[in-house]
C-alpha cells in the first residue's frame, strides 16, 4: 500500500498554483502535486492519471466555460474530490459549482490560513461553502440554464482546442478508443472530453453530438 497523495491544481495564475502547491504539501500532505494552465492541460493529466484524489479548477482559466466543465470531470472521475478556487464571488458561481458536483467553493481573497483550512476540509467530507454565500442574497438563487437551440438557431462554438479535434473526430464517427488512438490520448481523457462537448452541445448521445458538431464545424470553417 502506497502514502503517495495527489493533487492537481489547474489555475493560469502561476504564482497562486505555487501558494495553493504549497499548502497541499505543507498542510495537507500531498505528495504530488500537479499543476497546469488550461482546462485541456487538466483533463487529459486527469485521464492519465486515476490517482488524482482533490483536482482544484479556477474558472478564469482558458477552456474553462463554468460549471459544466466541472461536472464533465465529475461524471467520469467521481472517486476525484473537485473544487472551485477562483476570484468570482458571484452567487450563481458559486451554487452552479456545487449543483456540478463540486465538493467547495473557495474565494481566492480569503487569505492564505482560511484557504488552508477551507482546503483541509475537503479530503475530510466536508463541502465547503464560502460565508460570502449569505452576503449575496440581493443577487438571484437561481437562473435557468440556456435552452436547448432550435435546428435554425446559432450554435456553441466555444471549444477548447482538443475539444474541437474530438468533436471532428466524433463527426467522422469514430470510437473514444480510435479517438485516443489518433490523438495519442488516454481513452480516460477522451472520455472526459466528450462529457464536455455533450454538455456544451446540450445533447445525451454521440449520434447527436456528431449530427449538431457537423453543423458546428461547417460553421466555424466557413467563417
């Protein structure tokens, strides 16, 4: 049996990673931590690695489009604590991360003794919700969710590059096993990335992710 802890810490802000890598050894325990810059970056080490115990997401970060991705990483790596650690103290950030899944929501200006403590009760059972939560009740509990577009509605085009390259790859009907194949990827990052897209997409299937990706790519091509 192996003490070998590990944690990733996904944030464009180098600095604060290197803060948040030192309380996870410090504080924490971690052995490993993992650090990058992008969500892309983020999954496919989470694909490659199914040791990650506490994966921290800060939503300002490229490939980032809020809570669905965090839920994407949840449905496929669900034994992975997932937390928030970002400078919005917007309350619909705040409950769409836990509605996702996310075991806390930390603020990044709470100070470096609280960001401890917050992220110690985590791996301990505990979400953690930040007291800003109560602070903010001027501001609506809840806002509906984008509804699905109809077949002569805009589509999303926010993809992450990967994201793009798995959609084409899912247009040609390939398997996640050729996918991870033809990209080099793990099939666990594959999987994660096409949790993504189907959220982004709105859709439940790889038939429908290829019929509103093809549109997608058309459109995007010839723009």
């Amino acid at each position: 049996m192996t003490d070998t802890k590990v944690a990733l810490v996904a944030d464009d802000d180098e600095f604060f990673r290197m803060a948040l890598r030192a309380i996870l050894q410090n504080r924490l325990g971690f052995t490993e931590v993992i650090e990058t810059g992008s969500l892309d970056a983020a999954i496919e080490h989470l694909g490659r690695r199914e040791d990650v115990a506490l994966a921290l997401f800060d939503l300002a970060m490229p490939g980032m489009q809020g809570a669905g991705s965090l839920r994407a990483v949840r449905e496929v790596r669900a034994q992975t604590l997932t937390a928030i650690v970002s400078a919005s103290k917007r309350r619909q950030d705040i409950l769409q991360a836990l509605e996702a899944g996310g075991h806390g929501y930390i603020p990044k200006g709470i100070g470096v003794a609280e960001l401890g403590q917050a992220l110690e009760m985590i791996p301990k059972g505990f979400i953690y919700v930040p007291s800003i939560l109560a602070d903010i009740s001027t501001e609506p509990s809840h806002e509906p969710g984008p509804p699905l577009p109809p077949a002569d509605a805009a589509l999303p085009t926010s993809f992450t590059p990967r994201q793009a390259e798995v959609l084409g790859l899912i247009v040609q009907g390939k398997s996640n096993k050729e996918i991870a194949r033809a990209l080099n990827l793990g099939e666990g990052t594959v999987k994660i990335h096409v949790a993504a897209l189907f959220r982004t997409l709105g859709v439940s299937s790889r038939s429908a992710a290829a019929a509103i990706g093809a549109r997608v790519l058309n459109s995007t091509s010839s723009a």
